[in-house]
C-alpha cells in the first residue's frame, strides 16, 4: 500500500528513480554497433555466486544457465565428459559422498558416487527453467504484454532511428515525442487513443499513475519494474547505457512508456482471473532409484536396498543437476591444459633477432606458434591497446575514437599528420575520401527515402547490378578492384603521430610499466615488433565483435604506432636506461597489425624505419606471410565450406575470399571456444598447441616484486577476457535471450544493434554463427581458467585487495590455478585457502537449494 510519508509529488518521484536504479543493476550493458565490446550479461549478480546467479536469472528471463543435460549426455557419449570428470565433480561438490557405504541393489553392489553419477547419466532431466517474476498481462493470460512489447520497440525503434525519416520531435526527447504521436497511432483502438490524449506531461508521474492503476504497492515495485525490464532485455539494457549520456531517452522514459500502454491496455486487472504457472513435475528420489533399477536390469531389489538408493539421491537436488554437469565438463579440459602446461618447458632461440608483442587475443596464439616455429622469433602477449589509452585522430579528421578499455579513460590526445613531403598525397586523400563518403551517404539516402529507389534504379542500376553480382560471385576480384580504385580517387598519405603532447615523464613511465608488465626487460632483438590486431569483413553489423576489445572494439594499429613511437624517442629510453632497463641502441620497436579474418599481418609506418633495419623488416615481412598462411590453413579446417582448403597458399586466398564476401555469415570464428587466461612466461606453453582457445599474457615475476604489475594485469586484461569469456558461454546456452539469433534476418537498428526480423528486442549478444554451425556448437561455453605462475602469497595479496577479483575468483565466475615456479604443483584457489588442484576441496562451500533459489 501506498505510504504516506512519500505522499508528496517530489518525494514520490525521487523514490521512483531511486527505485528504477535499483531495480537496473541486473541490467548488463549493450554497447553501440560501433563499439560493440564483449560485457558480460549478468554482470549486475556477479556479487553472488555464479550458480546462484544463473539461477536468479532464470525467474528474471526464463533463460538456461548451462547447456541442457540432454546436450551433456551428448558430450559425455562423444568423451568430452567422461566417468571419472563426473566423479571428480560430485566428489568436489559432496566430499562426504566418499565415506557413506556402498549400497547393495539385488544382486549388485554400488558406490554412492556410482548411484549419483548413474543418476546424473539416465535419470530425467532438470525441469526447463520457468520466469517467475512476471508483469501483471503475463500473469492473467492477457496478449497485452505482446502488445505493450510491440509498441514499445516499435518506438524505441523509431527514436534511434530505423526509420528512412527522423522521428518527429525526437529532440524534445523519447518521451515528450512518444506522447505527441502515440494518440495518432492507428493501430491502437480509439479508446486507448482517446487515453493517450491524457497522459501526463512528465515521465515520471505517467509512470506512478500507472503503477497505482496496476495496483502495485509500494514494497513491490521494485521486484515490478525488474518484470518489466527484463520483458525487452536488449532495448532495456541499451537505454540503461544511454541513461546520462545526453541521448534524449533514459529509463524512467522508457519504463513511463511500457507501463503506460500495460494500464491502459489492460484495463481494471481485477476483472481478469490470475493464471497460477503449472510447475513441471520433479521426479522424488524413490522414482529416480526406481528408474536406475529398470535402466541397470537390476532383479530382486528389496524394498530396503530402494530406500537406501534413495537416501542417496536425495544428495542431489534437481536443481544442481546441470551445474554438477557443467562442472564435470570444465575438469576436462582444465585438467587436460594444466597437464599440457606442466611438461617440461621448451626453450626459445638463445638470442632473438625479433620479438613479437601480440595481442592477449585467442586468434594471436596460433599467429605466435606458428611464427615460434622459424629460427630467431620471441614471442610475448600483452593487452592489445599496449598500454597507451589513446583518443585517436586520422588523418582525415571526424570524430575521434577511444582507442582504450571501456574501464578506463583515455589519457592522450593523438592525431595523425602528414608526413614530410607527402602534404599533397595527403590533400588528395582527403579530397578522394570526402567525395567517396558523398557518394556512399547520397546513395543510401536515396535508397531511404520515398521515390528516389525507383529514379536509383533507372539511373545506377546498370551499374549496381553488375556490381551486386561481382560481390556476390568473386568477392576477391571485387574487393581487388575495389580497394585499386579506391587508391586511385583517395590515395594512401604516409602519416606520422604526434605523440610530444604527452610530457617525457608520463612517456617514459608508460615505457617501464609496459615493459615491466610483459616481462620485456632484458635481451631485446633488432627488431620488436608491437601486433595489435583488427578484422575487415563484409556486411557485418557485428564487426567491432571481432575487433580489439581492449582498444574499445576497435583495431589496434593506432595503439601499437603510438606506442613504438614512444620507445623509439632516445629521451625515453634515456630516462629507461636511468631507471634500469637499457634498449641498446640498434633495437627498433615498429608497429604491425594482424587482420584475423584474412591472416595478414600488415607492417605499418613502413616509411619511417631506417635504413639500417630495412632488411629486417623486409624478412618479417616475408615470413609474417608465410607464417600467416600457415595459420589460415590450420583455421580452414574448422570454417564451414573450406574444410576441402589444404596448401597454405591456397588457404590464404580462401580466408581473404571470406572476408570480402558480402553474403557470408561465417567470416571467421573469432574467440569462438575461449576457456583460459594463462599469466606466465612464454616458456611454460611453448611448443604446446592450445588450438586458440587461450589468452596468452606474458608475466615475469622475477622483475615484479611488489605484484603491481601482476595488480594490473588481474584487474584490466583480466576482467575484459572475462566479459568476453561470458558473452560467448551465455550466447551459446541462452542464445534467444543472451544471444543475437541467427544473422540470415537480422535488421539494423541506426547504429545501436540488430533486431531478429522486422521488431521485437534489440538483441545482447552474438549471432549463433558465431559461436555454432547449425547444430553443432563451436563454442564450448566453459567459465574461464585463470592460470597464473607466481608467488602464491603475491596472488592472495593481489585478490585481498580488489573487490572485484574477490567476486570473480570467490563466487566461481572464474576459476584460478598457480604455482610459485615452473616446477611446483598446480594449486587451486578458494575462499578457504589453496589445495593441491588434483585433491578434492572437502570444504568447498556449497549453496543448498532454497538458498540458490
């Protein structure tokens, strides 16, 4: 009921949005196309443990948080599961399991652990999870809630800009423009219209008019309004990020709307009988002992010998019986890397004529082994942004773009300028480019708007279809064409950065804490190469999915040329040598970026290297494209249609085929099976092929006494991985809510996402051709392994001091094995302290199910 003391208008409102932003936090965040980054879409419950967190999530969207056992069952006939990662698993969860007596069925005798695992393997699955927090249309059986979704995307839609025409009066806000045009809305009756005419002015009042028409009381408002969020996840979460931003649309607008229409719609809820949910029938433990007797063929089992089956699945509530399953599923494979890792380490060239920093990136770690496999190569992983969070300028001019983890700020302005004696080229590349983007801008406009398509068609189709029909059927030859005509009207200016804005002490500091980080402190080559990494593809509304997410999903080369500058300038290493890292004078650092669709890796700046390292840089070059064919071989193997695709010549120009071709929904896989994060020297995988599953950082603690470089890499690089890590594993086991459906309907929405079809949700995550090939998932969705070889004491410091890696290691978001030295045992973490990784955790804290719940 409604209290007294918020009866005043401006202390009911301000309750509201105090309301609305708590009701908010399970939001996660959904990016703009253009930056579209990796988040994690439970990021707002990682406080909680992440069983308990998938289960809160199926009452807030009636989204899985596993796999369904059905597919486990097909894994573990398949050996990606198998008995004894199933017993590993029950034995962690229920170490008193060991000590119980075995149980006799006829004349059979089974371990408890064999009854479970038996259960887990034939008995009925986990029911299908039911959305429990439901808006008052859900919960009479009304198609009201369809509606009021329709409508709202429908404006949503029209306010970011589908639309071929501005939506009018978008500037006075979503809000005010949605109640001028929503009472001429002819799909509405002309009663709801008649209502409409009568909505208040303010967002605000709208939206506790309606909840008090709705009969929501104070006390349930909250727990309401997370009904409603979670109704259209995606437009929720979208402009929850708008929120502040000075877009014109914010929550307590969007959430004014929805309810608005729900109790208008819906009329006096009262006269509409509630419509209880059937709960699914959750088999006892009797009926699931039972059903283990007729599945073994087991005769003569007294009544006795049931009971005590029983007594024994009653260990195993049905709730826990897919995260038991995805356990299991993780011990594979974790324990078959930490074995691959504890080998003896293989050595790299006794001295390097060339270091390669890649990108942390999965897609580096098959560029960096198969590169290790020629003479004289050290390879290292770093962060793809290299340290240096920039705000970048090309020579073009526009707007600048953040080139920088989301969860920092950028701390240098950086513009690119002709270089000496290439002003003119430079003219007329942005003449060439100005005039392109007219022609590219008209084009689209005439598409858009309301008779010129038919004018478009008489006077350029001539030209388009034979164009159509060139991307279509060889997309190589048209992209060649395309990019020699585009060198002829805009040609490519060589550019140098202004990185002097910056003073030398903030340079030379980035200087050390870069090199110190990666470990890069000693040995230097002639060449080092910084390879920041980015994916040119056709067609695709998703390509900032496959960029750099730690350049703000972007590419990386503007990153990796800012920072070689920096370490090339002799002040810098001046003030480095001062502090005790001396770059002798013949090492060059240069800059090069890895395009993961086609495995090219381009060397960029090439005007600027001198003459003494021209021949260098001209065998990398050479050996970076054989290298790079290797690699798109090896990936051919696993692309839908090039499977047939042997020679490394040839797979180069299948890959650079794909990329270019604007009908294809497979361009690349990109993190598609991404399940670790080592921390180490490179040493300790070298030689190992890890299939690019892995991020690769390099980590040398013998040159970070004081753990903060090891600080640094935990809670940054870390954390992005993570969020990558959670975007592929909820894409693939919730791919309707989580994910982004299947490419083949998606519309675009402005610049803000995609929609499945012409309406409906904006959509979170991947598209399923990103993480599956029809039926067959390419994604293993598994937590991340954080495995890192440092002083154990140094990792407990390092935790105990940042809450958000308490959260991440503590609730089981992701997993953390260690060891001090390349010789000791793998250890893992918990709350409780280290254990030895291949020992059960007979203290492991296991939530009951009315907790989870």
């Amino acid at each position: 009921m409604s209290n007294p003391l918020f009866a005043d208008p401006s202390t009911r409102r301000a309750q509201l949005r105090s309301e609305i932003t708590l009701a908010a936090r399970i939001l996660p965040t959904h990016y703009p196309l253009e930056t579209f980054i990796a988040v994690n879409p439970l990021a707002g419950l990682e406080a909680t443990p992440f069983e308990q967190a998938i289960r809160r999530s199926g009452d807030l969207y009636g989204a899985r948080g596993t796999l369904p056992e059905k597919t486990f069952r097909e894994l573990h006939r398949d050996g990606r599961i198998t008995d004894a990662d199933l017993d590993e698993a029950l034995t962690r969860r229920y170490p008193n399991l060991l000590d119980r007596p075995t149980v006799r069925l006829g004349e059979r005798e089974f371990t408890p652990i064999e009854l479970v695992r038996g259960d887990l393997i034939h008995g009925r699955p986990a029911p299908e999870p039911l959305r429990r927090y439901r808006i008052r249309s859900e919960q009479v059986g009304s198609d009201v809630a369809v509606t009021v979704d329709t409508q709202t995307a429908k404006w949503c839609s029209a306010f970011f800009g589908a639309g071929a025409w501005p939506m009018p009066s978008r500037e006075a806000g979503f809000y005010m423009a949605w109640r001028a045009l929503a009472p001429s809305d002819p799909s509405l009756t002309r009663a709801a219209r008649a209502e409409l005419r009568s909505v208040a002015e303010r967002a605000d009042d709208a939206a506790l008019a309606a909840l008090s028409a709705l009969g929501i009381d104070d006390d349930a408002r909250i727990t309401y309004l997370q009904a409603h969020l979670t109704r259209l996840p995606g437009w929720a979460a979208h402009v929850h990020w708008c929120t502040g931003r000075g877009v014109g649309i914010e929550l307590m607008e969007y959430l004014a709307v929805r309810l608005t229409y729900e109790s208008l719609l819906l009329g006096d809820h009262r006269r509409h009988r509630r419509l209880d949910q059937i709960a699914p029938h959750v088999p006892s433990a009797r009926e699931r002992a039972t059903r283990l007797i007729d599945v073994w063929g087991l005769a003569q089992v007294s009544e006795t010998e049931l009971a005590a089956a029983a007594r024994v699945l009653t260990v195993l509530p049905m709730p826990a019986r897919e995260m038991l399953w995805q356990n299991a599923f993780e011990c594979h494979y974790r324990n078959d890397l930490l074995a691959g890792l504890s080998r003896a380490p293989a050595r790299g060239p006794a001295r390097a004529h060339t270091q390669v920093v890649s990108c942390i990136d999965t897609r580096s770690e098959g560029l960096r082994r198969h590169l290790e496999s020629l003479d004289g190569y050290q390879t290292l992983g770093f962060a793809g942004f290299f340290a240096v969070a920039i705000r970048f300028t090309d020579l073009l001019g526009g707007a600048a773009n953040d080139l920088c983890p989301v969860l920092i700020s950028p701390s240098l302005e950086v513009r690119e300028a002709p270089a000496p004696r290439s002003e003119r080229t430079a003219a007329r590349q942005l003449a060439g480019a100005r005039s392109l983007a007219g022609a590219e801008s008209a084009f689209h406009a005439a598409k858009e708007s309301f008779a010129a398509p038919f004018v478009l068609a008489e006077a350029a189709g001539w030209a388009a279809g034979p164009l159509s029909a060139a991307k279509t059927f060889t997309p190589a030859i048209s992209a060649g064409v395309r990019r020699r005509l585009r060198g002829l009207v805009a040609p490519h200016a060589p550019a140098v950065l202004d990185v002097e804005t910056m003073p030398l002490a903030e340079r030379a500091l980035f200087a050390r804490v870069a090199l110190t980080t990666m470990g890069l402190v000693r040995g230097f080559g002639r060449l080092v190469v910084l390879c920041g990494h980015g994916s040119v593809t056709e067609n695709n509304p998703y390509q900032a999915a496959l960029d750099c997410g730690a350049c703000g999903g972007q590419a990386g080369g503007p990153n990796a040329r800012t920072a070689a500058a920096i370490l090339n300038q002799a002040e810098v290493r001046e003030e480095l040598r001062q502090a005790g890292t001396d770059i002798p004078e013949q090492t060059y650092f240069i800059a090069a970026q890895h395009d993961t669709a086609s495995d090219r890796v381009s060397i960029l700046d090439f005007h600027l290297i001198p003459g003494s390292h021209l021949d260098d840089v001209r065998r990398l070059d050479a050996d970076l494209t054989t290298v790079g064919a290797s690699l798109a071989a090896e990936r051919c193997a696993a692309l839908p249609g090039a499977r047939w695709v042997k020679s490394p010549r040839r797979a180069a120009r299948h890959v650079a085929a794909r990329s270019a071709d604007w009908a294809q929904v497979y361009p690349e896989w990109g993190l598609a099976g991404n399940a670790a994060f080592v921390i180490a020297p490179r040493e300790i995988s070298l030689g190992t092929d890890l299939h690019r599953r892995v991020f690769l950082h390099s980590y040398d603690a013998d040159v970070d006494p004081d753990g903060s470089a090891l600080e640094t890499i935990l809670t940054a690089p870390l954390v992005v991985a993570q969020w990558i890590n959670c975007q592929y594993y909820f894409s693939t086991v919730a791919p309707e809510v989580f994910g982004a459906g299947t490419k083949t309907i998606h519309n675009v929405v402005g610049t803000v996402g995609v929609m499945a079809g012409p309406s409906g949700d904006l959509r979170l995550g991947l598209p399923w051709q990103s993480v599956a090939e029809g039926d067959r998932l390419r994604h293993e969705p598994l937590r991340l392994l954080a495995v890192i070889q440092a002083p154990l004491e140094r990792i407990d410091t390092v935790i105990a001091q940042n809450p958000i890696l308490q959260h991440l290691f503590g609730n089981d978001w992701v997993g953390l094995a260690a060891r001090a030295d390349s010789g000791g045992p793998w250890q893992r973490w918990s709350i409780n302290g280290w254990r030895s990784w291949f020992e059960a955790d007979s203290t492991a804290s296991i939530p009951d199910e009315e907790t989870v719940r």
